[in-house]
C-alpha cells in the first residue's frame, strides 16, 4: 500500500441476498483515498454511496474484490480486527447522530476513548479539546435530547474526531440540518481537516456538503460514474 | 469495571425504563418469596396444629388396629397393657375407643366415627371437658365446627345415634351435643363423633377397654409393651411428611410456573428494551466495541436490574412481609370448611435461607434472560443494528 494512501479499493463488488436472487450494490469499484482528502461519494439513492462507506469502515464485508484501509486488508478479518480499526483509526458521523441518549455531552464525546483505555488525565484533557474545537463547552452537561439538531451533530463531530482518527467516514452528516447548521458543520470538519489533516469521506446527495468536497466521487448503480476533484471547491475558502 | 460502570450508567440514565423493569422484578422477587413464605407457614401450622390435637407424644396401637381399613375396628379393642396402663394412671397418656356408628339428624342418615376419649384429658387440644359437664339424660357428644356446618347441625340438637356393640348388636340411642369445637385439624372433626369414653365403653359393652392410646408430648414412649404397638411421633409425621413432599412437589411446580411467569415478564421487557436499543448496540459496534462487550454490557445491566429490584423489593416488601410473618392475614371464609389444616391466620414463614435462595435463582434468571437477547442482536452485523432491522 502506499505510504500515502489510507484506502485503497480493488475490483470491489458487493450482492445481497433478495429472495432467491441478489441485488449488487457494487459493481468493480476501484480507487484510492489519500491522506488529507476531503472526499465525497455523489450519486442518487440506491447508487451504493452508503454501502460503499459501510464497507470501508469495516462495518459491512465485501462479496468480491479487495479494500486495505489504514494499511489493514479488510478481507477475511473477523469482527474483532475489524472492531479494533474502528476504535483506533476511524471516525463515524451519522445522518441522525446516533448519540448515546442517556449519556451527557461529555460522556458521549468521552466513550470512544473509555473503548480504548485512554487514562483519566489524557481523556478529560482530549474530550475538553474537542468540544471546544465544536464550540460545546456550555453544554458539556446536556444531554442529546437537550441539544438542537446542529449541536447534536456537533458532539458527533466532536466523539469522531475526540481520538483523533485518520479517517472519519460521514454519511448523509447534514441531512437532518438546516442550511446554516449544515454549513456550520461544514465548516468544522473543513478546519479539522486542515489542521489534524485528517481525512474526510462523506456520502451526500446536498449540494451544500459539495461545495465543500476536494473530490467528488459519482457513483449510478453501483459503478464509479465519475471521479472528479475540485480544485476550488464553492464554499471552502470562504466559510 | 467500565462495563459495570456503563450498565449502571445506562440504567440510571434510562430513567423510567428502568424502573418499570425494576418493579416488575421486584414485584415477581416479592410474590416468590411472599407465597413461599405462605406455603411454608401452612406447613409449620398444619405439623404443629396435628401434634397439638391428635398426635402429642405419639400412641400405643391396639394389634388389630389399622386406620386404614374400618374394618379391623371390630378386632380392634382391648385392655391397653400394663406398662402403658401405669402410664395411663399417671397422667402421661389417654385412651382412646373406636367404633363405627350412624347418626339421623332430622331422619338423615350419616356414617360417623364414633370416638371416647377421657372429658378430662389434657393430653391434647379439644375441649373435651364439656363431655363431663353434661347432667342431662341423653349421650353427650361434642362435634367440630366444619361437620356442624356439613351436618347442619348446632349446639343443643339432639338426634339418633346408632351402632354395634361387642356382641354384633346393633343399639341406638339419643345424643346431644354439648358443643361444638372450632379446631383446625379436620381429622378430628370431619364425620367425628366425640363422647366421653366411660360412656362408650358402656355402650359397646367394653369396660376399660381402648383402640389406641395417645401419650402426652414428652412423655417416654415404651418400647417393650407386648403386642400393642408403639407408634412414634415421626411415625405420624412421616406420613404427614409423604403428603407435605407430595403437595411439595406440586409447590415446586407452583413455584416454577411463577417463576416462569416471572421471566417471561422480565425477558419481554428485557428483549423490548434491547431490541428498541438496537441503533445504540449498532453505535456500540461502529465506536469499535466487540461483540462480547456489548453482550456483556447488556448482561450486566440485566443483572443490576436484578439488585435494584433486590433493593425495591426489600423497600416495599419487607414490611409487608414482616407484617405477614407478625400478623398474618385473615382468610375471608371460614378455614373448618376447607377440610385441610388451615389457620384462621395465614402467617408466612420467611427464612434466611429461602429469600437469598429465591434472590439468587431471581438474579440468575434476570441475567440470562437479559442475555439471551443481548447475544441475539450482538450477533447482527452492525450495519443492520444501526438501521433497525433485524433477521
């Protein structure tokens, strides 16, 4: 793998089981992520934005071809490899937060570091760092059902980025925002991904999320349609 | 430790969830221990309401005598032997005479047993010195509350009685009853008729003769006593015990269907909330925790719920049970009626051993219920856990 690449997709092909048939979401998908990359996966529903995504963050396994993420070959790794990538290199931000809903702020932004034993001192000095980056240190108390939907999304920012991961994987992450909470959040992972140089690979259908991407990945029924990169992206310089 | 903190930050965090479950348990862990209490209170009652009113120290059995089979009463009466009678002299022990009889209560015909015991004896509970109280002309019979009512019959009514005497003969007389005792044994009530024993030795024409011979509770039993034979306390008890583990068993079985009931109550709220929690284990899953750790969590949280409802339950129903155990509640009907050894009182009995005994197979349950459904949806892949569907 290259020193430069964190993902690197080979002749992907991914079927599901339908009745006695399958559907493939999938069809020969190649590329590469490099580091840093602010990436997006483009196309309408059912074009295998999702599943694409699913399968890089180690939540889902390929039928056929073979994905290395983070120097880690995906393929024949048992659920407890796979756990381990997740907790050590990958970030999740989902379209409807999924926040632990009886922890507080600080402890959902706190949970991804018990999972990896970080010590006491180090958590509370990590979890401190990322809620200021997302501007949440006065609700550190709330919890998720006391936040708006744009501060919800926030303390997900905040939980992915808490351990400081290459890769931070964001499915549909402004679909249940409005405008200016989307470009908010926008914003925020512009800049962690400026500063941290981490790497950011969004599944989108909003136009506003692509005004922000370096890369553009289209995807029509399963296939890599196009693979575009944007050398000024519509809001980045100036949100 | 991070797990135990995490299940008991998820309980308390889930709020009233989590205390409905609690309550359910702890309203199952009470209903266990409260009708365990009441089985076992009815039992110690039942032993001790038999030694008070029938055993005492145990008897001396006429050869012939046998229980069972009513038959043998014709054989069955003579002269007790004279070790026993030196007892009977002392005080230490009673005779008792057998025979079967009939009664025609307002031209009903009833088969009774008819019974002479001493008016005087205070080797057990009845109220047999009213037996010799009696001045009037007819034989004075004293009866118990649960053959009154089955009878239809009360104090003062006075009726025909009938039976056989030593030579075959058939006899009949008039009796009064003298009074009619509440006592909670029906074997000495049920289709019992009792009469002072001179007056039936009389009637059956068999002077200072007896079937068998009770001896007071504490007195020595004798061994060496010809060929009467000497029947023990735990010989009676023992077949009281056959029908305590009998009745046991059909207890366990109670217990189990409770107990069932109770899991079944606890594994539906445990597999509601775990299963309406399956984005939060798909989360789990996504933030990198293993599967096990996730069975594990939930698990734990099963078996906290199991303490919690340890604590709720000691709250709310060790009162009630300390109350049970004091004072006992009061049947709404008459207990003579039931025809088994009933307290007018239901007292529970709670002992040490069958409360852990019950927490502990209450816990236990709790947490392999709470893990069966942890383990079934740790199983789904975390794509389908974050979105809600299921196998």
């Amino acid at each position: 793998m290259d020193d430069n690449h964190i993902v690197e997709i080979r002749e992907l092909v991914k079927r599901y089981p339908v009745g006695g048939g399958h559907f493939t979401a999938l069809r020969d998908v190649t590329t590469d992520v490099v580091v840093g990359e602010f990436t997006g996966l483009v196309g309408p529903s059912g074009s295998g934005k999702t599943t694409l995504l699913n399968i890089i963050g180690g939540l889902d396994a390929p039928s056929e071809g073979s994905v290395t993420v983070l120097d880690m070959p995906l393929g024949g790794k048992n659920h407890k490899e796979l756990a381990h990538l997740r907790r050590e290199g990958i970030g999740f931000i989902f379209q409807t937060f999924n926040l632990l809903p009886v922890y507080t702020v600080f402890e959902n932004v706190e949970f991804p570091l018990l999972l990896m034993g970080m010590n006491g001192e180090d958590r509370r000095s990590a979890v401190n760092q990322a809620l200021e980056w997302v501007d949440l240190m006065d609700k550190v108390k709330s919890r998720p059902a006391q936040l708006s939907g744009g501060e919800c999304q926030r303390v997900a920012i905040a939980r992915a980025i808490v351990k400081k991961p290459k890769l931070i994987i964001a499915d549909e992450p402004t679909a249940n925002l409005d405008a200016e909470n989307s470009h908010n959040v926008m914003g925020l992972m512009v800049n962690l991904n400026r500063e941290l140089s981490t790497s950011f690979m969004f599944a989108t259908h909003d136009e506003k999320v692509m005004g922000y991407l370096t890369r553009i990945i289209h995807l029509i029924d399963g296939r890599i349609d196009e693979d575009e990169q944007v050398s000024k992206p519509k809001y980045r310089e100036g949100k | 430790m991070l797990l135990l903190k995490l299940a008991l930050k998820n309980l308390l965090g889930a709020g009233t969830r989590t205390w409905l479950n609690v309550a359910v348990t702890s309203f199952s862990f009470v209903l266990i221990v409260f009708m365990s209490g009441f089985y076992q209170g009815f039992l110690e009652y039942a032993q001790q309401v038999t030694l008070e009113t029938e055993v005492a120290g145990g008897a001396y059995w006429h050869p012939a005598y046998d229980p069972d089979d009513p038959f043998t009463l014709d054989d069955a009466h003579g002269i007790p032997p004279g070790p026993v009678s030196e007892q009977l002299a002392a005080g230490k022990a009673m005779p008792i005479l057998l025979t079967q009889g009939s009664i025609y209560p307002e031209g009903r015909m009833m088969p009774v047993m008819v019974k002479g015991i001493p008016p005087n004896q205070n080797i057990v509970t009845l109220p047999t010195e009213v037996l010799g109280e009696y001045t009037g002309s007819a034989i004075p019979v004293l009866i118990g509350a649960g053959m009154a009512h089955s009878a239809q019959l009360e104090e003062g009514d006075v009726f025909t009685v009938r039976w056989r005497d030593a030579h075959g003969t058939y006899d009949a007389n008039e009796a009064e009853i003298v009074s009619i005792m509440r006592v909670e044994n029906p074997g000495v009530d049920m289709g019992q008729l009792w009469l002072p024993l001179g007056k039936l030795q009389d009637m059956l024409e068999m002077p200072g003769e007896a079937t068998y011979v009770v001896a007071a509770s504490g007195a020595e039993l004798l061994a060496d006593i010809g060929e009467w034979q000497p029947k023990p306390v735990m010989f009676f008890m023992q077949e009281y015990l056959d029908v305590i583990e009998m009745k046991s068993s059909n207890a366990k079985i109670l217990y189990a269907v409770l107990l069932a009931m109770a899991a079944m109550g606890i594994f539906n709220s445990q597999v509601l909330s775990i299963f309406r929690r399956r984005k939060e284990i798909g989360t789990l899953m996504a933030l990198g925790m293993i599967r096990s750790r996730v069975v594990a969590l939930f698990t734990a949280e099963g078996g906290m719920h199991s303490i919690l409802a340890f604590i709720l339950g000691a709250i709310w129903g060790g009162p009630l049970l300390f109350f049970v155990a004091t004072k006992g509640i009061p049947l709404p009907y008459d207990p003579t009626e039931f025809g088994v050894i009933m307290a007018p009182r239901l007292i529970g009995v709670y002992g040490i051993g069958m409360i852990l005994g019950t927490t502990l197979l209450v816990a236990v349950i709790v947490t392999v219920v709470s893990y069966i459904p942890a383990r079934k949806i740790a199983k789904l892949k975390p794509t389908e856990a974050l979105t809600g569907r299921s196998n």
